[in-house]
C-alpha cells in the first residue's frame, strides 16, 4: 500500500497544478474558467444524462467535473491568500523537469474521479 509520500512523489501534486495555472494564467482567468466553467458542464452532463440518446457523454462530462470540485476549492484558497507564485516559485527555478510533469500529469483530468480521489488522498 502506497503512504502519502508515495503518493506526493508519484502523482501530480493537485494544488500545485492550480497554483501553476493561477502563475501561468493569472487569478481572474483561473477563477472564471473553474468558477463557471464546472458548474456550467456539470449542468451540461446533467441535462445529456436525461436524454436517453446521450446518457453516457453526460455521464462522463458529470464524472470529469466532480475533478474540478477540489480543483476549484484550491483556486479559492490560493487566491484569496495571494499565494499561488510562492507555492510553485521553488519548482520553476530549481526543476528542469517540472513544467513537462505537471503537462504531462495534468491529462489525469480526463480521468473520471482521478484527480478528486487524488486530492483527497494528498
């Protein structure tokens, strides 16, 4: 069974991802995009979930949302506490391989539940 620095050193660290997103994108662009943007697609995929024809695609556009939910509630906190640079300044400076991880990890949100099971676990 894997412990929690197992799972820090193997998985993408879910709020430095957020803190990346906020650095790379700025705050207002990083709040609208998970401030609406998941409750507008959890809307979505349960309105597809209703139609018969397309229960699945709303399903899985339900299920890839409920990623966000931590996602979001990261954005908050760092915004609100200014403090997204500082929790990815280390990384950027001292990491070569860094940026090509938290890339290349980050397609885990394609993943239904993956990154919400991820934040809960770290």
């Amino acid at each position: 069974m894997l412990d929690k620095g197992d799972i820090e050193g193997h998985l993408i660290n879910i709020r430095k991802l957020v803190a990346l997103d906020i650095t790379l994108h700025g705050p207002r662009f990083t709040m609208v995009e998970f401030g609406l943007g998941t409750p507008a697609i959890i809307a979505v995929g349960l309105l597809l979930m209703l139609a018969s024809s397309t229960f699945l695609l709303g399903l899985y556009l339900l299920l890839t949302r409920i990623d966000y939910l931590p996602i979001l509630a990261y954005a908050i906190v760092l915004v609100r506490n200014g403090s997204a640079e500082k929790e990815v300044s280390y990384g950027l400076s001292h990491d070569k391989h860094h940026n090509r991880k938290y890339s290349i990890q980050q397609l885990l949100i394609f993943l239904p539940i993956a990154v919400f099971l991820i934040a809960i676990l770290q």
